[in-house]
DNA sequence: AGGGTACGTGTACGGCGTACACTTTGTCAA
DNA sequence: TTGACAAAGTGTACGCCGTACACGTACCCT
C-alpha cells in the first residue's frame, strides 16, 4: 500500500535550479527595480524559505551576476556577410535593446568588479568584428575604448525624465539654467506639437553610433593608406 | 568663579556642520570604498552617534548628493578666450580628474535618480560652451547626447585591471578570447618592456574624447555651410 | 536495509537606515 | 539673573538586510 503512493503525495513542487532562481530575480527587478530585490523577497516569490537560495548560488553577488549573464545572452549573435559596420551597428544597437528591456542591468554591469565569462565573450566577438573588419590590433583597442568612455559621466538622468517637462518648471529654471532650457524647449517643438515627449532617445543614440562608426572608419582608412 | 570658566570645560570638540559631515563622508569613501560608508561608520569618525547626522542631512541619499556636489566643485571652471574645442577638452579632462579623484563617485553620480542643481549648472555651463562656439540648439542637443552614452555598457572593468595581467593567464586564455588576449599582449609590448603596465588609460580617454570633438567640428561645419 | 547525497528548513547574528522621544547646550529678552 | 526657546547631540528601538551553521527530509544506489 505505502509502495502504490508513488507522485500523490503532497505534490512537492517542482525543486528550485539555479535557473529558475536566476529569472525570478530577473523579474523581480524587471518590475520593482533593482532596490526592491532582496534574498528574502526573492525567495518568498519562489514559495521558499531565504537560505534554499543559497543552494542554488554562492551568495547575492553571484546571484547578480548571473542575473547579467541573462541579459547578455538576450543580445543577438553578429549577422553574418556584412560589413564590419553594419555589423557592428547592429549589435550595438542589440545590446541597447537589451539593457533597455533590464533597466537595472546597466547600473549592475558597471558596479560588478570582474567580468564574467559572458561578457568577455561578447567583448572578445565585438573586437573579431573589427580585426575581422581590417581594423589593426592597435586601432582596434583604440576603438574599444571609445565606445566604452563616458565623457560626461553625468548626464543621461536629464534625458531620461524628458518625457514630462512641465512649462512652468522650465519658465522657472530659465533664469538659472538658460542653456538646458533652451534645449529642453527646442527638443519639444521639434517633435510634433505636444509640449511632453522630449527628444527621441533611440534616435539620439543612433546618431551618437553613427558619429563614432565614420569616425573610425576614416581611422581605418588613414590606418590603411600609410 | 563658575562665571570665570568659560572655554576650558569639557573642550566641547567644535560642532557638527553639514559640511564637515559631507567631507568626512567622502574622506570614509575615498579609502574603503564607498560600500563602507555607512551611517554608522561616518558617525563614528566624526565622535558622535549615529542620530546625530540626521540633524545635518535629511537621509543618507541626500548625504550622497551632497558628496556628488563636493566632486563636480573640484571641476575647473571653464577657461576664457579659447576656442569651443579646447574649452571643452579642458573642461572634459578636468572632470575627469575629479572622478578619477574619488572613483566611487562616478557609480553614485549614476545611480542618483534626478540630478542636483550643481550637475544642471556644469551641464548648463557645458552647452553654453557649445551654443558660445557657433553649434546650433539642435546640433548642441545632439552633442550632448553623443557625450552622455556609453555604447558598451560593460567595458570599463575590462581595461581597469590591465595593470596586472599574468601571462600565463593570459595564454590560458587565449583559446576562449582570441581578440581580447591579442589585444591585451599587443598593448603590453607597446608602452615599453614590463608586461604588467597595460594600456594608457589617459592616453586612451583622450584619443576617444579628440575623435569626438573632431566629429562634432565636422558637423559644426556643415551645419553653418548649409 | 542502510548509507550517502542533494535539497530545503529554522534559528540566530551582526549590520544597516532611521523614527521618535529625550537631554544638553547656547542665545537672548525681560 | 532668569527663564523660555531653539538648535545640537543622545538613547532606544524597529524592521530590514545577507548569510553562517546545524538540522531535517527525500531520494538513489548498493
């Protein structure tokens, strides 16, 4: 009789893996932000108790960065038989994509102290992409390094918000921040008639891509040429 | 003779003020990291208790903004009678001297959800630079996108440990990151004879800032051509 | 039958930010 | 001189956090 009662039993949910535990964390950040992702409230989610976490990854830490290494495997492989522009615009713009989908994801990526395996991968591929692209090895690294600079460091906060700019609040900053709003103002009329919008972020992107891809590819050139 | 005793008594170590607290917070962040910088901890440096700092700082965000603030007034002012180009280069390396100062500060300054009034002032005072050297609104917007995005994303830890590379490491690896060990050697041999060394950071944040100001002059010029 | 292994649990600890009520200190008017 | 008031610092307490460690429980293989 004991030996009949084989699955019945309480019906022992399905165990925890390490990747089920990894895309609960994505969610849980995807919808909440980042700050709202703790041990605890991770594990309540998966209707178990914290430290069965810790089974399944070391600690929080590897958690994150696991939580990374789904969101580079998001990123769409290189295309294959274009040039090394389009290829590299492509990707770029894929990687965008995905950070864009895990807001938190950015912030994370430039806070964790050591790159994981995927994303050296991802590094390495977009190097081939240029070396594979006739791009000498010191060009290359030129190249690397400049899309991975920030000159600014502190800037995209404003744009983000542009979604909303209240004219008042604009009247009120004029005096203090004439420059900003005269942007900010020129930005709303450009697109369309509604004072909200702000500017075309994707666009803005593109067009910064664009500006560094004819950069480098006038590098090559004169690379090539001497 | 109570009347007579005036300073002496306890020494009455000199009060607290929102900007001592502010620098003693950067001063705990600048050695030790700014994951040891707590509440706490800042109280304890400063010989008081932890409460004490409420009364100075609404909260620790707050206390952080004021952090962020110290660093973007270590930001030279801009130099006169330049040209646009120069007064910008200037004024980029100079804020990047300051975060290289204090390297927590460009991971807070991200992480702040709206940006203080000294972050609108430098960026004010950064288009106004562009609007004064003949760039358009629309151009200048577009410039100021193009310096405030990071195309990578995940790039910086990368190049930030190159000051140690193990060579035997790195031929270990050599199979899984062709590109990235290639490139890693290449830069070795190039800035002399130790393998250790890595790439000009310097150097290398130049190149991509020079590259960027070259593009935007292009643009600058067709824009008046048209 | 029994022992090992993988998985989940329970308890506990030290650290964190900070609310709230308090004492202490310095200032100034009466 | 006094006494009221504000500003500065204190003490206690709460609820959150990550996680060490010892323990139960379910399954597999001999």
């Amino acid at each position: 009789m004991a030996q009949s009662v084989r699955q019945p039993q309480p019906p022992r949910r399905d165990p925890l893996t390490r990747d089920r535990v990894l895309r609960a964390a994505v969610a849980l950040a995807d919808d909440g932000g980042i700050e709202s992702l703790s041990m605890r409230k991770l594990a309540d989610t998966l209707g178990v108790v914290p430290m069965a976490l810790y089974k399944h990854v070391a600690n929080k830490e590897e958690l994150l960065d696991g939580m990374i290494d789904g969101v580079i495997a998001e990123i769409d492989p290189p295309i294959r038989g274009a040039s090394w522009k389009t290829t590299v615009r492509q990707r770029i713009l894929a990687a965008r994509q995905a950070l864009l989908r895990h807001p938190w994801a950015s912030r994370i990526l430039e806070s964790r102290p050591n790159p994981t395996p995927a994303q050296l991968d991802y590094l390495n591929s977009m190097i081939g992409l240029f070396r594979a692209g006739g791009f000498s090895i010191g060009l290359a690294h030129h190249v690397a390094h400049t899309m991975g600079s920030r000159l600014f460091g502190f800037t995209q906060a404003l744009f983000d918000d542009s979604g909303s700019v209240d004219p008042e609040a604009l009247e009120q900053m004029a005096p203090t921040y004439p420059y900003l709003v005269e942007m900010a103002t020129a930005a709303s009329h450009d697109d369309g008639s509604v004072v909200g919008g702000g500017c075309d972020d994707q666009y803005e992107f593109e067009f910064a891509l664009d500006l560094l891809l004819d950069g480098f590819e006038r590098l090559k050139q004169r690379q090539s040429r001497k």
